[in-house]
C-alpha cells in the first residue's frame, strides 16, 4: 500500500532503479564491442540468472512454483519465450545503432505501446492528455531515428525497426504480466526470467560453437551490466511500486535517456547528433504526459481498492 510518507522512498528507489539500468545501455555496448553476441548473452545471463536466484533461495520464493494452479502452469514459460524475443532485440539494437543514448531515446515507443494494448485488448480508455502524449513521442521517436538522408530507403537510422519491434514485444509481455501474474512474487517473475534467458543462452553458445574464453575487460563490462540491469534496476522497481503507483514512476523512469546520455559522454566521449537529443527530449516529454495522465484514473482504482475493502471489513465483523 502506497503512503504519503513512504513516497520519497518510493521515489529514491525509482530514481536509482533508473540511473541503474541506465548502466545497461553503457556496459553491453562496451562489451559486445569486444565479444561476440552469444559469448556476450552466456556470460550476462549466467550472472544474472545466479544473482536471481540466490535472492528467491535466500527469501524462500522458490516454493511457489509447486503451489502454482495447472490452468496457469503455461504463464511462466509463454513469459519466458517472450523474454528471448524482447531481450534478443533489445540487445541487438544496442549492438546496431552506434550510440547508446538513441537506443534508449527511441525506446520510449514502449509506454506508447503498452497504452494502445491496453485500449485494445484490455479495453481501457485513453484521455486527451494521453492522447497528445501519444502524439508527442512518436513525433520525437521519428526526428531520433532520422539518418539526414532525403532516401525514402535510408531515411531511418539503422536498427530503428529492430527498437519498434522490441518495443511491441515488451509491451506484450507487459500486458500479460498485467493480466495473469498478478499474484507472482516479483523474485519469481525475476528468475524467471533469467532462467529461459540463460536457457537459451546456453544453448546458442552451444550450437555456435563459440570459445567461453573471452576478454577481460569484456567480461568486468558484463559483469558489471548484469548486476545493474536485470538483477539491481529490477528489484530497485520492484520496490519502489510497494511506495508509489506505477505512473509516478514512470515519470521519473522517462528521464533514462539523459543519463544514459550523459553516461555514454563519460564512458565513449560520443554525443547524438543534436536533433537526436531534441527528438530524445520530445520523446521523454511525451512519455511525461502519458504518466502524468494516468495518475488520477490511479487514484480512483486506488480509492475504490480501499473503500471495498473496508466494506469487507465492516461485513466481516457483523
């Protein structure tokens, strides 16, 4: 339960879970420059896949999955196969769009998608607000992804499709998280994640046929990826939600293009070009707007929450 007095905290962890897995962007990049991409996805997901699961030993959560009902037993796996997918092209576009920074700017297509699924599959209903959000990011999204050349053929960067496509698929795996898993400890959903990720991992190092021997350098960049992106950032959110609704998150998860930004300076000394930092402003912008539209339809879930259950309470004693 959200609490006045608990939201800075709720903030804090936000804004951690954030600069966090902003250091994703940064880390792989720096790795698969040095590294190919299946000796890269062994090494992330075997770190990954072992940080998640110490944290569901040590906190007892692994149990749930005897207790998980037959009807549902196909969630976990479904959400796994759609992690590969999601993951393969998120990492993909790092490794083909030069800067780091444009990848995250061009990635905030994805509450753009999650809101449309949500209108269309879950029937929600989106507000005016929402709507010159919408607006706002896919216009931002377009002057990002612009390569400067007149060519309808070469008029979009290189991996802009790679982004879209990750984009819908981790809005699907949102919108299923959203409407079966409710009742998941978020530890579990974690892991396992990491597992069918570090599944597959395995199995592409295999049938490549690629050495494990890898840099070191490359492989402190992995290290150091793995623990801030799916082990750190994630629980970082998870723990920010106990102390503040989603949306109010959200607003401050939209800034990630910046501190990837300002990461890649430190760590590449690259910039985007400029009108890619405007286009990665509007984008932020409208992502803003779209969070900031979903806080009263929160408050009214959150209010109607509460007065059912104090009526159960009222029937209980009676």
């Amino acid at each position: 339960m959200t609490t006045q007095a608990n939201r800075p905290r709720g903030y804090i962890y936000t804004v951690l879970a954030t600069i966090s897995f902003s250091n994703v962007y940064i880390f792989s990049k720096a790795a698969m420059n040095h590294m190919s991409m299946s000796q890269f996805w062994f090494y992330w997901f075997l770190i990954a896949f072992s940080l998640n699961l110490a944290v569901v030993l040590f906190r007892g959560k692994l149990s749930v999955l005897r207790n998980i009902p037959r009807r549902s037993r196909w969630v976990l796996p479904t959400l796994g196969a759609m992690e590969i997918a999601t993951t393969t092209l998120f990492f993909a576009s790092i490794k083909v769009i030069e800067n780091p920074a444009v990848t995250s700017f061009l990635g905030n297509l994805f509450p753009l998608f999650v809101t449309l699924m949500g209108v269309v599959l879950l029937k929600e209903r989106f507000t005016r607000l929402e709507s010159v959000g919408i607006v706002v990011v896919l216009f931002g999204a377009f002057i990002t992804s612009y390569s400067g050349s007149a060519k309808l053929s070469d008029f979009f960067i290189p991996g802009t499709g790679i982004v879209v496509l990750n984009a819908l698929f981790a809005s699907a795996t949102t919108i299923l998280v959203k409407v079966k898993v409710k009742d998941f400890p978020p530890e579990l959903l974690n892991f396992n994640r990491t597992f069918w990720l570090f599944l597959f991992a395995i199995g592409w190092i295999t049938v490549s046929g690629s050495s494990f021997h890898v840099p070191g350098r490359a492989l402190l960049n992995t290290g150091l990826g793995a623990f801030f992106g799916p082990f750190l950032a994630v629980l970082l959110l998870y723990k920010s939600f106990e102390h503040i609704e989603a949306s109010r998150s959200s607003i401050i998860q939209a800034l990630k293009g910046l501190f990837v930004m300002g990461g890649v300076l430190i760590y590449f000394g690259q910039l985007p070009q400029g009108y890619q930092i405007f286009g990665g402003l509007l984008s932020i912008a409208g992502v803003i707007v779209i969070a900031v539209a979903k806080l009263p339809e929160q408050y009214r879930n959150k209010k109607a929450r509460k007065n059912n259950s104090g009526q159960k309470n009222i029937s209980t004693v009676r």
